[in-house]
C-alpha cells in the first residue's frame, strides 16, 4: 500500500470513526462536562482518540500486518488466561458436585 492510499484510508476511517464514537461517548456519557475552570459551555464527547487509533491501525494493519501482530498476540494471551480461569472454575465446580453427589 502506497503513502497516499494509506493517508485515503486513514481519512475515510476517521470520517467514518469520529461520530461513531461521539455517539457511543454521548449515550455512554462519557463525557467532559462544563465546570469554572473549563471553557466549553455544553459537554463535550471522550473517545474522540478510538477514532484516531482506528484510523491509524487500518491502514497500518492492511499494508504491514505484522506491526500489529504484538498487540492482537497480547490480546489473544489475555483472552486465553481469562479462558483457562473459567475452565479452572468450572473444572472446581463439577468436582465440587461429584463430592456432594459421592456424598449422598
């Protein structure tokens, strides 16, 4: 992917992205709300730097995948640990079970 494609695709994500994420930020209220030491007379939507990563990590995930690979490697070891504690729980439970069940 050439410079000026990548920088394409970065503008249509973002432009796609940014009220996305206004929105979800709104109904969230995940908001910075007006206050004496603050100039915005109305709250003013967060999230506004998921649009921004997002339109980073497009054109960066097409053109070199594997700049990405640590972070979806991490992402994925993190899903696995919380994977393997579920098992580990119910694994707990079922035996749990069985020892009252033995019991009767």
């Amino acid at each position: 992917m050439n410079t000026a494609l990548a920088g394409v695709a970065a503008t249509a994500v973002a432009v796609v992205v940014t009220p996305l994420c206004i929105r979800l930020a709104s109904r969230l209220q995940i908001v910075d709300r007006p206050g004496p030491a603050k100039p915005q007379a109305q709250a003013v939507p967060y999230l506004g730097g998921l649009a921004v990563l997002a339109a980073v990590a497009v054109p960066i995930g097409i053109a070199r995948p594997a700049i990405l690979l640590p972070a979806m490697l991490a992402a994925a070891l993190e899903y696995e640990q919380e994977h393997s504690k579920r098992k580990g729980a119910i694994a707990a439970i079922e035996s749990e079970i069985a020892d009252k069940e033995s019991e009767s």
